[in-house]
C-alpha cells in the first residue's frame, strides 16, 4: 500500500466508534509528545481517538 499510517487509518476509521492509537512515553519535557501518524488521526477522523501511552 502506499501512504502514511495515518491517512490508511483515517480511511478506514469512518465507520468506527472509536480509534485508538499509541505514542511512546517520553522522559523529556521539552519537543513534540505524538508522532506525525498520531497527530494526523487526531486532526483527520472522523470517530473519536483515544492516544494511550506505551513503553
């Protein structure tokens, strides 16, 4: 497939109830705390999107 993550989850998310993606845990406090995808789905879905932290 071509694309991002993103834009395929984004594609496939319209008839979802929800939407969950992950972003690493980060011990910095300064910089960005979600990835590109992870910002895309949250600005581009339809659904709701839960981003849960993981290791």
């Amino acid at each position: 497939m071509v694309g991002t993550a993103g834009s395929h989850l984004v594609d496939v998310s319209h008839d979802a109830g929800l939407v969950v993606v992950g972003r690493r845990r980060r011990s910095a406090q300064l910089g960005p705390h979600i990835g590109p995808e992870t910002h895309h789905v949250l600005r581009e879905a339809v659904p709701p999107v839960a981003v849960v932290p993981h290791d």
